[in-house]
C-alpha cells in the first residue's frame, strides 16, 4: 500500500473479536475497537486531524502557534500534525501524570507549558486551569495562537461519527452496546450518535475512573464538569472502574488476545464486564457489544512499574503509601475543622502540610500551611519520614480523601498525625481564617506573558 501523507493512515481501524472462552459471556459477542493502531498511536489521532485538518493551511500561512490542553495522546497527535506542516505547537497542561508520555512529547518538539499537577484528590476551586491559562496566554498575545479547544470543539465528535462510528458500523451492521472511557467524550459522542441511529435501542455506555483512582486518559466524576462536550444524558449508564480492574483487563488483552492496550483500554474491558455480565444471563438471544482500545501499553511503563511492581519484578516495601490496604486508610486519624482550629493554637504549632497544587495553595490556604503536593510527598515518604516526633502534623487535601491516606501512613510510623476530615473545601465552607500569597497576581502576569 502506497501512502503520500500519513493523514492517509488515520483511521480504518481493525475491530477484533474477543474469543468467548475469554470473556465468558453466552449470549454476547464482544469486540475491542483497536484504535491504538492509528498512526501516532492512539484514538486521538482521529481527533486532531479533523480538528485541524481545516485551518492548518492558514494557520501556517498566517505564521500562528497552535495551543491547546492535553494529557498526552491529544497532544502526540497535534504535535505530529503540526511537525508536518511546519506549524509551532504548545501545550498547556496540568494532567501529564506519565513520565514516557511527557518524554515522548519533549522528542517530538513540543513547547510544554506544565502547570503543577493534578491531585487524584480533585479540588473544585482549584484555580490551576490549563484553559483559563490558554485563554489569558491568547489575550496577551492577540493574533498569535489558534486554539483548538477539544474539550468544547463539536469537530471533536464530528471526527468519530464520520470514522470510528461507520467503521463498526461497516464491520458489524449492528451494535447493542458501545462502551468507551471519558476524556473529552468525543469518540463516545460521535460513534455513539452513528451508532444508535442504526439502532435505537443501542445501550451507550460511558467509563469513568473510581474516585481517587488515576487512569490516564479516563476521568472520575469530579472532574467530567471540566469537559464542556460531556453530556450526561447522552449514556444510558456510567460505569466506574478501579485501578486494579482495569490493569487485570488490561494483562488479559495483552496476555490473551496479543493486543498492547494501554490501561485505558483495560478499564473499558473491565467496565463492559461489569455492564455487560448481569445483562447475559437474561438474553435470549446473540447481542454485540464494542469496546475501544485507545492506545498503547508503551506509554505506561513507569505508572504500571509504580502501580504494579510485581510484574517488573520489584517489590512494594512493607512501609509505602503504596502498601496500605483499604481497612489502613479507614483506620487514619482524622480531625474536624474546629479541632483543627485548636491544634493550630497549641504549642508547639503542627506541621500543616496542604497537599494541593501550588496555585491553589498560592490562591488560599491555612494560616501557616507548607505546600508538599501528593507526588512529592510520596516520594519524600519512600525516603523515610521527613517530620519529627515533637511536633503534630496535619494532612490537609481539597476534600480529605488523599489526606487519610497519608495520616495513615505516618501514623504507623509513629508519628502524631491527623487528617483534615472534609479538607481545605470544609474549613473554607466554615469561614476559617485563610491567607494567600502576596506575589500570586504577579505568579499569574509571568506564566501568561512571559511564556509569549
């Protein structure tokens, strides 16, 4: 097969049956829609050359960057698109959670503005937003960049109802239920739509991730307000998976079927087992269900080395975070708001240790509070226990979920802990003194203008 441009390879992807005596279900025939075998790797590649493909010309012509936010196979994508065509490409990201992903964005040139990063203990008044960077960054520098926006761009959906949806559709002529991991939402908007206007009585089914579980590419329900596509009326169900489900469905398709999926794909395979299941016994008659594999295993190595040790033949140590069980992280100290209030008026004053990101910490924090966002302090935590006997310590997160975790660990270590039961959003909610940083205004003029 001869190409002359490699948008040529974009799309067209193969649909695989899972073999039934891997899946085990009886009356349902299940295939994995491999979109990681789209040129640059993953389903995105759809995304971002429908959402260019129209204005790249001029973009080039007219001498513009373009921007946008992304966790990584968005911007592998654009980047690649751009490289082509001589077009200059930024990022603007706080969501880079994958050193191979960030890696692989610094080879292919990318300009990367990385803002701190995301909490898997979301805080809702975080004003750490890629978008509102991207918007004051464009204001700054007028006639300078194009945004692509795909978090609001309709071309987002349109790329996967004119692919990915006629593609399955081509392959199946009929589908029952369709189930795919929400990012932007735009594959399972576009094929979804296709797809149930063949049938409908098609079941569209979304996936997203456990609260406090961080799969790339797949978001937990606190954070889908952030996606300005995302209609929840649109799925007939949302299914949560874990890590640990979606990593096992990951290993069956790679160990089973020979597909290198990456763990989003995992936790679509694990989110149609636990739709698809209960449904099986009671059909009485073959059904088909798609999933969609969205990108490649390669990406993941260090968060599958961090997650799963054991499958790179390392060890968890006895004393990690990482090692604490669900019954530990029940058991962690905790404290309310108005006992908070009087540790900090005790002698000598606790360590008060905000696990935000930087702006938001920046933006508004207990008085007296060190900045030490979770990644850090796990780290800090693997190389022994950074805080002393004579002192309390208090973990204070946006809403007190990751907090636990770390009072729990420090706790076993002997160490006089709590955690801040409802976190920073409850002693704001009660009217608790706060203070901010006097250079915040200008940590903002300087990432917007000074980046230009």
């Amino acid at each position: 097969m001869l190409v002359r441009h490699v948008s040529e390879l974009i799309g067209n992807t193969p649909l695989f049956e899972i073999p039934s005596e891997i899946h085990g279900l009886k009356n349902i025939n299940l295939f994995a829609k491999l979109e990681l075998l789209n040129p640059f790797g993953s389903v995105k590649d759809k995304s971002a050359w429908n959402v260019l493909k129209d204005d790249i010309k001029q973009i080039a012509a007219e001498g513009k960057t373009v921007i946008e936010s992304s966790s990584g196979n968005m911007a592998k994508a654009m980047q690649l698109i751009c490289s082509i065509h001589d077009v200059p490409f930024k990022i603007v990201t706080n969501r880079i959670k994958v050193r191979e992903v960030k890696q692989i964005l610094q080879l292919l040139g990318a300009q990367l503005d990385e803002l701190p990063g995301l909490s898997e203990c979301p805080d809702p008044t975080d004003p750490n937003d890629p978008v509102t960077f991207i918007e004051q960054i464009m204001s700054a520098n007028p006639g300078k960049f194009f945004h692509t926006s795909q978090y609001t761009n309709e071309k987002n959906i349109h790329a996967h109802y004119e692919s990915t949806g006629k593609e399955i559709l081509a392959d199946l002529n009929k589908v029952d239920y369709f189930i795919g991991g929400l990012g932007t939402t735009g594959s399972t908007r576009g094929a979804g739509a296709l797809l149930k206007e063949n049938n409908s009585q098609l079941k569209n089914v979304g996936v997203i991730a456990s609260k406090g579980h961080l799969l790339p590419g797949i978001r937990n329900v606190d954070e889908m307000y952030e996606v300005g596509l995302f209609r929840k009326d649109f799925y007939d169900d949302i299914v949560e998976v874990n890590i640990d489900e979606s990593i096992d469905a990951m290993l069956m398709l790679i160990r089973k079927c020979g597909i290198l999926a990456g763990p989003t794909g995992g936790g679509s395979l694990a989110a149609a087992f636990k739709y698809l299941r209960p449904i099986d016994s009671k059909l009485t008659e073959k059904k088909n269900a798609v999933f969609i594999v969205c990108d490649r295993v390669e990406w993941y190595l260090s968060y599958l080395q961090k997650i799963r040790p054991e499958l790179f033949s390392l060890s968890v140590k006895a004393d990690s975070v990482r090692a604490l069980n669900q019954n530990d992280i029940n058991a962690a100290p905790e404290v309310s708001v108005d006992e908070a209030e009087q540790w900090l008026n005790s002698t000598p004053q606790p360590f008060i240790i905000d696990m935000r990101g930087s702006l938001a910490f920046k933006a508004s924090r207990i008085p007296g509070s060190i900045n030490i966002p979770t990644d850090t302090l796990e780290d800090m935590s693997d190389m022994g226990v950074p805080f002393s006997n004579g002192h309390k310590v208090l973990f204070v997160c946006p809403t007190g979920d990751q907090s636990k975790r770390y009072a729990a660990h420090f706790a076993k270590q002997g160490i006089n802990c709590a955690s801040l039961k409802g976190g920073f959003v409850s002693w704001r909610d009660t009217n608790k003194k706060t203070e901010r940083s006097s250079l915040m205004g200008k940590a903002q003029r300087a990432m917007t203008a000074g980046k230009a």
